[in-house]
C-alpha cells in the first residue's frame, strides 16, 4: 500500500507534510479496543495453532466486537487459515480471548516457522493491525547432545540427550528422541530413547573401528522437529613402547644393549609379533645404527649396538618405532674413567637458613674401604644455578676426610611475601696425588622458616555458596611432614578457621566463601615455637549453581567400592553425573538432590583401572550449566614380585655366576613372564634409577599424571611413589594420610579440560533461521525500489521548488543530501513483514540507491535483525 500527501515546503530546513506510507505498520490500538501486543502469546497441539490475544476497550467503556485472526506467509500474500475472534469487553479489564488456527501441512523443520506471520485486524481502513512472527509465538523446543569427543574402539561410550521446551526451560519428561548413530562404513543404527523426569536420556555408542561417527538425536513436539548432531572421532586403543638401556653411560668401544616393552596401555596385553624399528643417531644426529626386527609374544624387542673405538661424544638419541608408535631414549657416550676412589659429602643438618654456616664433611675412600692420604679438596659453593658465593682450596687429613665451614648469604634484597625458598650447591672436587679428580655435588634447602603450608581447596578453585573443604599440609622444607603446628587463616570474609596438623602434618578446616576475592593469610605456629606468616590466593568459580563432588578415598583397588557425596545448593532439585574413564564416559546417571545432597555407589571393576574422573553438573533455570570434578585413580591387579638370588654373595673376576629369577603374581602364585635384567659395574649403579614401580607408572598412568602440572604452588609430590607404594602401606594411619596426600595432589592438578562434544539444536536452527531472513531481506528490498523511489523522488521535487539543489546548500550550512536523508526519515514511512519500519540508512542521489536496514521479527536488537541493504532506486 502506498499513500502519497500533500507538499508543503515554505523552508528547506522545516520539516514539510510529505508522508509515504508503505506496508503493513503495527497499530495496536482501534477506535474500539486494543490489544495488548506484548502479551500476544500462541501454543500448538495436536498440530492447531492457538493464539492467546488479550484485548481491552479502547475508552474504558463495555465494547464488543469482531477480530480477524489470520496466519500467512511472510510475505503477507498466502494465508494459510483464518479465524474470527468474538469479543466483549464488559470495561476497563484486559480479557484474553482464542483463535484456533490450522498449521500448514508442509511445516516440518523449526526454522521454518519463520515463514510464516499471525496478523491481527479488525478490518477497518488505518484501524488495529497488529503483525507477529510465528518464529516467536509458537512454542520450541531443543535437543541437547553432550558427551567425549574421542571415543576408544571396542569400548562403549556414553552420551546425554536432553529435551527442553525453550520458553520456560522446561524439560520435557518422556520425550521419545530417536538416535542415529552412521559409521564411516556406511552402516547405521537407530536406537529409540525416552527422557527422564529432567528431560534427559542416555544412549550407549559401541564402537568398532577407528574413523569419524556421525550421532545424530532428533525429536518432535510442537509440530516440528529439532535435531542435533555431533562427529566424535573413533580412535584405536592406545599403546606405549618403553624403550630401555643398559647403564646410561657408556664408553668408546662398549656394547649399548636396548630392549623395548610394547603394551596395549588400557588392557595392559603384549603388542606380540609386530614389526619395530630400532634407530641410533650420534651426538651430531648423524644415523649410526638401524635394525628391523619383530616383538616376542611378550611383546619384547631387543638388540646391541657396538660403539666405534673413535667416535663423536656427547648424548646419543635412540628411537624404536612400530606403526605409528615411537619413543625415544638418550644415553652419553664419553672416554670415562672408573672412579679410583669415593667421595662422601655429609652436612651437618639436612636445611639451613640465610646467614647459617654450613658445616660439612668431606670422606674420600678408596674402592677397598681405605682412608686416600694426601688429597686434595676444592670446594665451590652457589645458590641455585647463580655466581658463586665461596671458593675453599684444602687438603684431606690422614683419616682421609676434610671439616668444611661455608657461611651462606642472608637473602637477596627485600624478602618476598610468601619468601621464596632457595637451593645451596656444594660442588666437590678430590684429586689423588696422581692428579686423578672425583667430583660430587650436594644439595639443600636455604629457607626463611622452619615450616611451610600448603593449603589445598578440595575443589582447586573456591566455590561460592556450599562448604569447602580446605586442606591443610605442613612439612619442613625436605618435604617431611611436620606434626602439631597450630594454623590460623583468615578469610576475606574476616572469619578465622583455626587447626593443629595431626601426626602426618595434615589437618582440614571447612570454609564456605562468599562472591568476594581476596587473599587468605595465614599465622602457623611451630612447636618450637617459632611464627610464620604465609598468603594464599585461590581462582574462584564464577557464576552458575554450586556443585562439588566427594569420594571416601583418592585410590582405589579393583573390586572395591567407591562413595561418592555431591554437593550442591539447597535449591537444587537434580544433578547429572558422568564417569569418565581415561577420558572416555562410560557411565551417565542424573540423581535426586535432597536437602543439597546427592549420593551414589559404585563397585569398581577392572574396566575401570586407571585415570577415573567423576564430574557432576547442574543445569539452572536459565540454561547455564556449572560442572565441577574430582579425579580418583584406581589400582589394576597387575602386580608381578620378583625375587632375585645369586648362588654366592660374591664372585672373582672372571667366574660365573649364577642367579636364579623367580615370578610370582600379586597371589604368591607362580607366573611365566618375560624378564628384563640389567648387569652394571658398581661405578654406574649409582645414576641408574631403579625404582620398582616406575614400569607401572608409564603404563598405568594417564599421560596428564605421570607428567603432572599443578595449579596450586607448593602442592608437589611424587604422585607415582603416592599411587603405587604410599597408599599401600601395610600401617593404617600411614596408608590414610597417604590417602589424603593424594586427593591434596590431585585437586592441586592443572587438569586440562577434556575434549567434549556439546551441541545444541537451537544454536544450528537460529543460523538456518538467519539464512531463510537474508533471502526475505532481499526479495522484499527489490519490491521496496518502486515506493522508496517515488517517495524520494517526491521529496527533491520539493527541495527543488525551495531551491534547495545538490549544487546549493539548503538552509544555514546544510548540504541537500543530508536535508534529503532527514526528511526520508520522517516522511517515507515502508514497513517490513513484521509490521516493523525499515531504517533508511542512506541515500544516494547521483547512484540512484539507498541503503535500508530492517528490525527484522525479533524485538529491537534481536538476533534476526539483518545488516544493510542496498535498494537499486528506478530513474
């Protein structure tokens, strides 16, 4: 509809009465009554469209009469179905009144209902008209898909579908979502699933083969359907070499005897009979050595490589492949000379402080146990890796030793808050009157205190609203734990939580933090007496519902069972808990949360040796979803014991000797097994480091715990050591604070977030949403040249007549483009679809175009709203 008025122009500057009007423009109120457009609502069952239109009497007084409610396309040309809507309004009361209407046949997809527009009239010419998208008063829905973006093969993973209807965040209870999950193969399955009293449903994807699955969960209501989809990457079951030398050292001449252990890392099963390349490449990277060869059935490869007598020295790199597995191993290779005698460097005390003097003795014997007689000493001391502090030159006595006094520094400068502890070297180096040189270094702690505490929040960061736990660890600075040491800390909130750290230095304090930040200080009191002070600053999680999740230990045995405590806001009604294994779900389940509590148990099978990560999390009513987890680590029944007996404790040279192996398993029982033995000269015993349970380490452990990163300082250990010997101690108390040192640990990780698959459908369909406007955008931008043309044109026939041109200026200082713009503005009034005027952004008298801009079907700043449109103006 275009309606053109009369020109009235005395000034170019004044605005005239000129007025185009194009388009269906929302007016809500008629002569008689109105409607309350905000309050225009519509809901969809058994595929009829019903539409809520609250309308009240234009003057106060009773009124009836008729509206005409029409759904249509977009465009506002093919009506789809019509209802007419009775009213009487007894007085000034709004009263809701219901217009059934029939949905089009074709209406499938949710993005669809954007083509589509209920409008409301009364008939009358300039009289109520009201324009609203189907997009916004139809009910929707979405589907939700979250679950590991990597899956295993031959494991089953597990996946959460939610079903909520968007307007109120409700969940649709017994909801049928239909799942299908294609492999690359072409193959596909459809497994039906039913939601839950929160929307929620579990399906379970086995797969196979490594590659990409496509899952897709669909579901209808309301009329159409909304489906989601997601490409988890299968990928094959992970293996690990180790690669392993001799000695680490070598000479010219000598055989390098190399050996790899293949695994299947989760099943722990021999990767038997597969081909591996052994590579050694010098200190210069040049290739030296190259030898294909085939595991046993064990899974072991092993070879020898026989150093030149005249070779490049330096450190030697070794490198076995199989497939797309590799790993490597560094040894030296050095004309080094077997040490003549040994050097002892025995300190007084095992820490010191800034400014104490160090009080050392130096012990050189000869291999047979005898005093070395007149030796020399050189002694140079340092911090750290910085400049030397002290230089001494002396002479052994003749009980071979050497009474060393070295006065250490008292601190750099202005002592840091907390004081940052430093590490002394003393670097010792004997010769024999021969000039032959032993060297040994030692190291220690220089400390600002006798103790430090480390506080661990059982959450790594701070979670606002429930009780934290917060753990204390006292120990000097060896590491040692330091029992009785009273604690205060104070809080930002001015609260003081106050403890005594038991026999193994460990105490608890529970804290519930508010939204605001700060430090925590802290005051430790010795048992000697002596006060420390340390500050503590702790993340905090932001925004959400809080949530924490407990368990009764940190590690735990096959078969036994594990509780795990949720904890959670008193206005909680559900949390979802997923069991990640090695990063893979095996275990989904959504519980009730009673009075801000929710429990579970689980017995813990073979299946689930290894990284467990159990993460609870909590959708609010505003869709946010807050996750928090704890990580456990659960022991396989692996354990192999070897015991080692030679035939006589001591051989001549040049005799053989004999050593019996025998193998049994974690049951006394006997056991065939591969063994790996290593014969060494006492001369490198020492650098080889042989601790029993570092196989297990580098099998057993995710790679994310055997190379752990911490986020909380001063929280350090040796999280092997804690998994595979401390927690087994056979004294109850050293096993339980075992225990509680390992969930210090592993709270205090820097865990770096699994990868997730979480989609939403309604993220896809608002993009499909905005590609069905753009095209609208365009059609109705080529039907809006006529009417903007012949308005514009109108508009400089007036300026024309007041001589106003684009060679003059019109008024004081006003060019005519910018008179031109102004008065489009107010006078050429072109209404979208949705009853909404187009924003005219620019005009361009010498191209002949201008640039529009509509609101689009959403509210003003909504997500539809398009950008800038060029309109080609006719001549």
């Amino acid at each position: 509809m275009l309606l053109a008025l009369g020109v009235a122009c005395s000034d170019a500057s004044t605005p005239g009465s000129i007025a185009f009007r194009y388009g269906p423009h929302d007016h809500a109120r008629g002569e008689r009554a109105f409607v309350d457009e905000n309050g225009v609502t519509a809901d969809i069952e058994s595929g009829v469209l019903r539409v809520e239109v609250p309308i009240a009497s234009s003057t106060g007084k009773p009124v009836s009469g008729k509206l005409t409610v029409r759904l249509l396309g977009v465009d506002g040309k093919n009506e789809v179905s019509h209802a007419t809507l009775a009213y009487t309004i007894p007085g000034r009361d709004r009263h809701v009144f219901t217009a059934m209407l029939a949905l089009p046949e074709s209406l499938e997809r949710q993005d669809e209902l954007v083509d589509y527009v209920v409008r409301i009239e009364d008939g009358a010419q300039g009289g109520l008209l009201l324009t609203r998208s189907l997009w916004h008063l139809a009910p929707k829905h979405q589907v939700e898909l979250e679950g590991p973006a990597l899956i295993e093969a031959g494991s089953a993973a597990k996946y959460r579908v939610r079903a909520t209807e968007l307007r109120a965040r409700r969940p649709l209870a017994g909801q049928t979502l239909e799942v299908e999950i294609a492999r690359k193969n072409g193959d596909k399955r459809l497994e039906s699933v039913t939601t839950d009293e929160t929307g929620v449903a579990v399906v379970t994807v086995n797969a196979t083969e490594p590659g990409p699955v496509a899952l897709t969960a669909r579901t209808r209501a309301y009329a159409t359907t909304a489906e989601v989809s997601a490409e988890p990457t299968v990928r094959a079951p992970e293996k690990r070499l180790l690669l392993t030398t001799d000695k680490p050292i070598y000479r010219p001449g000598e055989r390098v005897h190399l050996r790899v252990l293949g695994l299947a890392r989760k099943e722990r099963t021999p990767i038997a009979k597969q081909p591996v390349l052994f590579e050694i490449a010098d200190a210069k990277g040049d290739k030296v050595y190259e030898r294909a060869i085939e595991t046993d059935a064990y899974g072991v490869a092993a070879t020898e490589f026989r150093i030149g007598p005249v070779v490049t020295h330096g450190t030697y790199t070794a490198t076995v492949r199989s497939g797309d597995l590799s790993t490597q191993k560094t040894f030296d290779v050095f004309p080094y000379a077997p040490p003549r005698f040994e050097v002892g460097v025995k300190t007084d005390r095992p820490w010191y402080r800034h400014g104490d003097s160090v009080r050392a003795t130096i012990d050189a014997r000869t291999l047979f146990g005898k005093p070395l007689r007149a030796g020399k000493v050189r002694v140079e001391a340092s911090l750290r890796d910085g400049p030397l502090f002290s230089r001494t030159l002396g002479e052994l006595d003749a009980e071979g030793r050497y009474q060393l006094v070295v006065a250490l520094p008292r601190g750099r400068g202005p002592r840091p808050f907390p004081p940052d502890d430093e590490v002394a070297r003393l670097r010792v180096i004997v010769s024999d009157v021969t000039g032959h040189e032993v060297e040994e270094t030692v190291t220690f702690p220089v400390v600002h205190g006798s103790v430090r505490l480390t506080v661990v929040p059982e959450g790594t960061e701070l979670v606002p609203g429930v009780r934290n736990e917060l753990w204390l660890f006292t120990a000097d600075p060896l590491g040692n734990p330091v029992p009785g040491v009273a604690v205060k800390l104070k809080t930002p909130e001015g609260e003081t939580l106050e403890a005594r750290t038991d026999a193994h230095g460990q105490a608890t304090v529970a804290y519930t933090p508010s939204r605001r930040t700060g430090e925590l200080s802290s005051e430790v009191v010795t048992p000697s007496g002596e006060t420390l002070e340390q500050r503590f600053s702790f993340a905090q999680r932001a925004g959400g519902e809080p949530v924490l999740v407990r368990t009764d230990k940190a590690v735990y045995e096959v078969g036994e069972r594990v509780d795990v405590e949720i904890v959670a806001s008193s206005g909680a009604k559900h949390v979802h808990v997923d069991w990640l294994n090695e990063g893979q779900a095996v275990d989904m389940r959504t519980l009730k949360v009673e009075e801000g509590r929710a429990r579970f148990t689980r017995q813990l099978d073979a299946a689930l040796s290894g990284d467990n990560r159990i993460e609870a999390s909590i959708v609010a009513e505003d869709g946010t979803v807050s996750r928090f987890g704890r990580t456990i680590f659960v022991r396989a029944r692996s354990e192999l014991r070897v015991d080692v007996t030679p035939r006589r404790p001591t051989y001549a040279p040049g005799e053989t000797a004999r050593v019996s192996f025998r193998v049994t398993d974690e049951t006394g029982a006997p056991r065939a097994a591969a063994l790996g033995v290593h014969v060494v000269d006492r001369a490198v015993a020492g650098l080889v480091e042989m601790q029993p349970w570092l196989l297990r380490t580098h099998f057993e452990l995710d790679s994310a715990l055997a190379r752990p990163r911490y986020a909380i300082a001063g929280m350090h250990a040796d999280l092997a050591r804690l998994l595979f010997v401390d927690t087994l101690s056979a004294d109850p108390e050293t096993q339980a604070a075992a225990q509680r040192r390992s969930q210090g640990v592993l709270a205090a990780l820097d865990r770096e977030s699994l990868p997730r698959v979480e989609r939403r459908s309604h993220v896809e369909t608002e993009k499909k949403v905005r590609a069905r406007l753009d095209a609208h955008y365009q059609r109705a931008a080529a039907e809006l040249a006529e009417p903007l043309g012949r308005g514009v044109q109108a508009i400089i026939d007036a300026l024309h007549r007041v001589g106003c041109s684009p060679i003059r200026f019109c008024g004081k200082y006003r060019t005519f483009d910018t008179v031109l713009l102004a008065r489009a503005r107010e006078s050429v009034l072109l209404a979208d679809a949705w009853g909404k005027p187009w924003q005219i952004v620019s005009i361009s008298v010498r191209e002949r175009t201008s640039v529009v801009r509509p609101k689009g079907p959403a509210r003003p700043g909504g997500r539809e709203a398009a950008g800038p449109t060029r309109v080609s103006l006719p001549s």
